[in-house]
C-alpha cells in the first residue's frame, strides 16, 4: 500500500463560501425571488425593466409620507443596497431613518447599481448572440479543461486510497 499524505488531503473538507450578505426577498417584500410569482428579477432584464420593477418593489410598510423616518432595518430595498450598494448603504440608512430620502429616490439608485452590475453581462449575451459559434469553443475549451483536472484528481484518489494498482 502506498503512503497517505496527511498534510494536504486529496479531498478536503468543504467549507460554505456564503459571507455576511442579508437574505433578500423578492421584490414584492414577502417571499424569496422566484419567477413563478414575478418578483425577481431576472439577469437579462432590459434596463428599462430593471427601473419598472424596481418602482413596484414593496418598502417600509410604515413609512406613509416622503419625510417620514423610515426605518431601513424593515425595508427589503435597504437589504439589496447592503448587498448590491454596500459604499453607499450607510448613507441611506442615514437618509431614509432621518426622512431625508424617499423611497421613489432610494429605488432609483437600487436600480442604477443594479443596472450598473448587469451591463457587462448583457453586453456579452449581445455578443454571444451574435456570433454562436464562440459558446461551442467555450463549452468544448472548458470540457478538455475539466476533463483534465478530473483525471488528475482521480489519480491523486487513487494514490491516496492505495487504489493505483497499474
């Protein structure tokens, strides 16, 4: 049998990627995003559909006028700033407690930052799009690179499991 490596395991345990990003709700305030009841937002949304839906979204459901304090710790549009806005969440936390800052305003800059976000990616699809073909070199590029990195994989398994026999 062959030696095991105890310094780097070949398969080693997994570990959550998640960090400290606040679960959003979809845009109507109650459920998770889903496309079944129309309150995602999808990645290859227009901009113009972006602003639309962003005008719908619920806010603080006791914030009755502009001036109001509202009270951002409630309001999921404040929970995709955190996310998506995290420069500038801060200062609408500050604007929204203080009555400074409507929710028409607050929405509006949600929906530039996420437009910000889905440009590079809607300029790609434009260009994919357009020329097909490169989606078939990308798919068959990354299957001889996967391809590899299993075999390789495999063979470390193999060696670690005292199962490389040939």
């Amino acid at each position: 049998m062959a030696d095991h490596k105890e310094e780097s395991p070949v398969l080693p345990e997994l570990r959550a990627l998640v960090g400290d990003v606040p679960r959003l709700v979809g845009l109507d305030g109650n459920h998770k995003m889903s496309k079944s009841i129309g309150n995602a937002l999808p990645l290859d949304s227009t901009a113009e559909e972006v602003k639309e839906k962003m005008k719908r979204a619920k806010t603080d459901p006791a914030r009755i006028h502009k001036n109001d304090p509202g009270h951002p710790e409630v309001c999921p549009i404040y929970s995709y700033h955190q996310a998506f806005r995290k420069e500038g969440a801060d200062e609408i936390y500050d604007s929204c407690s203080k009555g400074q800052i409507g929710c028409a305003e607050c929405k509006q800059k949600m929906a530039q930052s996420i437009n910000n976000l889905l440009e590079p990616m809607r300029e790609r699809r434009t260009d994919y799009l357009k020329h097909p073909g490169r989606i078939d070199e990308i798919m068959i590029a990354g299957t001889e690179k996967a391809r590899l990195a299993a075999k390789e994989t495999m063979l470390e398994v193999r060696e670690a499991m005292g199962l490389n026999y040939f």
